[in-house]
C-alpha cells in the first residue's frame, strides 16, 4: 500500500492500471514474477496491488475523481508519513478507526515458520481472494489425505482402474479411445493402455503401484517398466504409485529418451481432485471481482 501512496505523491490522477505497472516498476517486479498466477488465472502482483488500491479508498486515502482514476488527498498523505517503511492491513485498520472510518479490509492472518526448526512465526496478511485460495488448499490437503488412504486400501484391480479413470478424465485416449486394463497375470509389467484413437494407432501404457506414505519406488522398478514399454515398442508412459519416488529413479527417467512421466502419491491426489476423479462437487462459488475495462 505504501508504493501506491508513493507513486501519487506528486498529486497527479492516474489511471488503474497505469497505477498497477507503475507500483510494479518501482517494486522491483520481475519477469519471472509475472509469471506467477492466482486461480482464477490474473497475475499474482495484478491482484495484490489492485487490492492495496482498493483498501486505500475504502480508507478514503484516495480519491476518485472519475472512474478507474485515483489520486492520494491529505488523509493519505497523513496516512504516508505516519507508516514510512510500510503499511500493513492491521496498520491501515488501526488509522482508519482512529479516524472514524470502518475497517476497509477485514484483516486475516495466517501462521508461517520463519527460521531454522520453525521456532519464530510471521503472521502473513493476506488478500480476500488469497484467503479463499489458503482455504481451499487446507480442504484440498485433508481430501488427498483421505483418497491416498482409500486408494491403499482397496484392491490392485481397484488403484489400476482408478489411475486409468484418471487419464480417460484428463481427456487422454480422445473422443473414440478407450482404456483397458490388463490382466493380473502375465501383464508384461504393464497394469493399463490407453488406446488415443479407434484404431490403437498411438498407444499410453500405464504402470500402477499401491505403496504406503513412506515407501518410494526406486530405479529398479522405473527400469523393469522402460523393459515393459520396449518390449511391445513403445515410447511413452505413466507410472503411478500411491507412495513416492527415488531421486535415483527420477533421474533415470528424465535421462530416457522414451517418454516416461513419473507420478506420486501428491501428484495423483491433486489430478483426481482436478479432473472430479473419485471426488464430487458439493458446492459451486462464484467468486466476482469488478470489471475496470467496464468503467473505462
């Protein structure tokens, strides 16, 4: 908040977005920070300096002569000198109340280590769009747990299906594939194909292993597969495990000129998520932000 302040010191009107890239420019955003995005697909910066701006108004820092144009008046200019170094939401709540005005943020905070074993803490503020985000992943967290466990529990047939579920719902195998399950014995080390069009031209094949949370896959089991895949001349495959991976077997399988992805336990748990595989939608929110273009 205190580079939007800084950036309309010199009591001139500027536009939105003009203000976002200029508040982006004086913060030392990065390329590579560009990159970063939120859910809903608006780059991270974009979304925490339209906030900061939007906090500043409803703490009546800043004008707004005209739609989508802001500039700073004397209660921001008060608000700038009091906070120099910075200006925390808890800190901007606290100035507005002293003056009258409600709390423009609603202020949430979450706990994060800081420092070597955890030992100090940080509250970290975070913006609403950002608290819904922080909130879906601790659901999402307890959700993965609960389907890793599930998938362990159940029969091979079951995990092997379920893993070839997964790809015909991440839209491998097209609109005329199929998947097919392999026989339990004598499957050649292969547990699935994926068949990407009627014909059986282009094929996936699947390798499925039920593991616990604390046991990995290592290279071995990577090579015995890769075996499998030459043997009917294929390129390319998955191998899934309930468990984790070796770095031995990572490794080997990114040095393979065949195509061979590696997924974990995490990794699988987030994909069934995702594609609505072994889970259902028990809610549906729409979350709205105001549309600048519009009042431009």
């Amino acid at each position: 908040m205190l580079p939007v302040l800084n950036e309309l010191s010199q009591d001139q009107i500027v536009v939105r977005r003009d203000l976002i890239e200029s508040v982006a420019k004086a913060t030392g955003i990065t390329e590579e920070d560009r990159k970063q995005f939120i859910s809903s697909g608006q780059p991270t910066y974009v979304s925490r300096i339209s906030w900061a701006i939007t906090y500043l108004h409803r703490a009546q820092c800043l004008d707004r002569p005209q739609r989508a144009y802001y500039s700073i008046n004397d209660l921001g200019r008060k608000l700038q000198a009091h906070y120099p170094e910075g200006i925390s939401q808890s800190a901007l709540a606290e100035f507005a109340q002293d003056h009258g005005i409600q709390d423009p943020s609603g202020v949430a905070r979450v706990q994060v280590d800081q420092g070597e074993g955890g030992v100090e803490k940080q509250e970290v503020e975070l913006t609403p769009t950002e608290q819904i985000e922080a909130g879906l992943e601790r659901l999402h967290a307890g959700i993965s747990a609960d389907l890793l466990e599930r998938l362990r529990n159940n029969a091979p047939v079951f995990f092997e299906q379920a893993v070839l579920d997964l790809l015909i719902a991440m839209g491998y195998g097209g609109t005329s594939g199929s998947a097919t399950r392999t026989q339990l014995s004598n499957d050649g080390g292969i547990d699935g194909v994926i068949d990407q069009d009627a014909l059986g031209i282009s094929r996936i094949y699947v390798q499925a292993k039920r593991y616990s949370a604390s046991n990995k896959v290592g290279r071995p089991e990577v090579q015995a597969f890769v075996g499998a895949l030459h043997g009917v001349q294929a390129n390319q495959g998955v191998f899934f495990t309930t468990g984790a991976f070796t770095d031995a077997a990572i490794a080997y399988a990114n040095s393979l000129n065949a195509r061979v992805v590696l997924i974990d336990g995490e990794r699988l748990a987030k994909l069934m998520i995702r594609f609505g595989v072994g889970v259902q939608v028990q809610q549906v929110v729409k979350i709205v932000e105001v549309d600048e273009d519009f009042f431009e």
